[in-house]
C-alpha cells in the first residue's frame, strides 16, 4: 500500500533561475588604458625675412596649406628696380672684364717679345684681375637682390592648418618683428601624448622591442569609431613625483578626426595572451575582504563556488586565473541567491557580451 500523505518525505526548495555562460580561453589583449592629449607634430610660425607692405593675401584663416604653397605677396618693386640697376652694372662691368683681358693677352705677348715694359705687363695684368673681380662682386650682389625678391614671396613650410591672421593686406612688415604672420600647424599625422605608470615600463620595452605596439585614441563622446595608431616614443626617465612615464603615439589622421589640445581616451596594447581563461565580467563575486570568486553550474545543476585571482578586464569580459576549463558554465545573473551546492535551472538571458577583438 502507499504510503500516507503524512508520511512523505518533504521536498527541498525549489532550483533558483539563473543565467550562465560559457568561460573561454583564447587570444586577449593586455590593454593599459590612459587619459592623453593630441600635440601636433610640427608647427611652423611663419614670419618675412624681408621689410615691406603686404601687397597679396592668398589664404584664409583655417584654411589647410601644402608646403611650398604661397600665403603673403610683398611689394616688391624697390627691389626689383635694385635689381635692373644692378644687372645694367654687371653688363658694364662684364664688357669693362673682356677688355682688360685683351689688353693682359696683349701685353704678354709683347712682353715675350721684349717690347713690353715689365711694369706696363704687370699693370695690365692686375687691371684684368680687378675686373673679373668686379663681375663677380656684381653677381653676387644680384644674387643677393633676387633672394629678397624671393622672399617677397612667402610660402607654406609645412603641409598644416593655418591659424588665425593677424595681419591683412596694406599691413607693413619687417623682418623679425615678433608677431608672426600666420601658425601652421601639422595635423596628419598628428601625435597623442600620455603617461602610464611605472609598473607597465618592462611590458613596453618588450613590446618596443617587437615594434611599435598599437595604440587607439578616442575623444570622449565621439560616436566614431576609435582612430589607430602605434606608440613612437617612451620618455629617458621616469616621473618621480608621479611614478609615471610619458609616451607619444603616432596617429595617421586625414579625416581630422584627433584635434590639436584634445583631451582623449587612450588604450595601449604591448601584446596578446595566447590562452587566456576569461568570463563575463558580471559573473565575478567580490567575498569577505576583498576576495573574488564565480559560481560554476556543474553536472548536476548544482552551483559550486569557486576562488579566482582576477587579473584585468577587457571588453567586457574579466580573465582570471582559476581551475575552470573552457566551456564551463558560469553564472552571471541570480548569483545573489546562491550558496555553494545550491540547485538551480537555467533561463533564458540577455545576450553575452562579445570576445574583445584581437590585435
């Protein structure tokens, strides 16, 4: 007969819902993340190596110059009428040469002859002389001229964006007044500036080493994806006061995407972990003092609390180092429900977060 109903056994409480996930292992990049901000690579102020009236304004303010491009067009035409009395003097002199090369091409052969006074040939010979220096005082000087003409031509020295412009046409320069005329500023490429501390040092040497360890920057609230780059430069010393060291990262930029003095967000990755154990990072439980552990659903859908050592966070996702093998199944929602050996079933959840991309 069956037993009576007062008889039976009680049941145990009910299985707890949870949701799970699977761990993995595989490639993770170490990131070390920082706050950096753009510098431009190169700026130029542009200023007249010559004096002059600013006849000619060829750009505009922020308008993005090509070396060699021209900006400023000076009045030039004192300097070019130098220049004509000046190639009329070099003519004089040049025919003035040529006869006095005859002459001490004569006297020599007079000389030979023995109807030339020593003095006479000696004369003539220095009176050549002086007249081929002559001509090449006047070239000189012609050269000299036409450089100032040049100059009355000023030009971009950089491929860049040009900054504000003070000063507009009709205005007088000198050479070197302090003011410049116009800033260019390079901004493709263009460089991130940014400081990590100390501890990561040994891990970007290495990573030097190899290469150029790639860097992404991306402005706070820009919906754009992040822009890459590859770290160029790592600093002889390190900050005492701070305990930090400062890089530079190079960042091609055609779009303008990073702007001069922008504040941004910075992740350096100086290499990959071939065979990561990794999880969602919700499914990582912070214990008494500090301690971290995950609740694994075993064969039995029973949780079993497991200690982990917690190492860094990447995309989502928290690489540890633990006795769990890929595949098993971790908790990461209903774990403030559990205690180790309690019964649970799984439910349908939220999509996981995806693995991070590897570099």
């Amino acid at each position: 007969m069956p037993a009576p109903l007062h008889a039976q056994a009680p049941a145990g409480p009910p299985a707890i819902p949870v949701v799970v996930s699977a761990a993995e292992r595989g490639p993770v990049p170490l990131e070390i993340t920082a706050n950096g901000n753009v510098v431009a690579e190169a700026t130029v102020s542009v200023r007249s190596r010559v004096d002059g009236q600013i006849q000619k304004l060829h750009v505009q303010e922020g308008q993005r110059v090509e070396r060699g491009q021209v900006l400023f067009t000076l009045d030039s035409r004192m300097a070019q009428a130098l220049l004509a009395q000046q190639e009329a003097q070099l003519a004089r002199d040049k025919a003035l040469a040529l006869r006095a090369r005859s002459d001490a091409t004569r006297y020599t052969a007079l000389r030979g002859e023995g109807f030339a006074a020593a003095q006479r040939y000696e004369q003539a010979q220095a009176d050549a002389a002086a007249a081929e220096a002559n001509v090449k005082a006047g070239e000189a000087l012609i050269s000299q001229t036409r450089l100032t003409l040049d100059y009355a031509t000023i030009r971009a020295e950089l491929d860049g964006r040009l900054g504000a412009l003070p000063i507009t046409e009709g205005n007088l320069v000198r050479a070197g007044e302090s003011t410049p005329l116009a800033t260019i500023t390079q901004t493709d490429p263009i460089q991130v500036q940014f400081s990590v501390p100390e501890r990561w040092l040994p891990e970007i040497k290495e990573a030097m080493r190899q290469g150029e360890p790639p860097v992404t920057a991306h402005p706070p609230g820009d919906r754009h994806p992040p822009v890459r780059g590859s770290l160029v430069f790592v600093d002889s010393q390190v900050d005492t006061t701070s305990g930090t060291v400062q890089l530079k990262a190079r960042f091609p930029n055609p779009d303008n995407a990073l702007w001069p003095g922008q504040y941004v967000n910075v992740v350096l990755v100086p290499r990959v972990e071939p065979d990561a154990l990794s999880v969602p990072v919700q499914a990582v439980q912070t214990g008494s003092e500090g301690s971290r552990y995950v609740y694994v659903v075993d064969a039995e859908s029973r949780a079993r609390r497991r200690a982990v050592t917690m190492r860094r966070v990447v995309g989502g996702r928290a690489v540890l180092e633990a006795e769990i093998a890929a595949g098993d199944k971790v908790v990461i929602e209903g774990t403030q429900l559990l205690s180790d050996g309690a019964r649970v079933a799984e439910r349908p959840g939220r999509a996981t977060p995806p693995r991070p991309p590897q570099s």
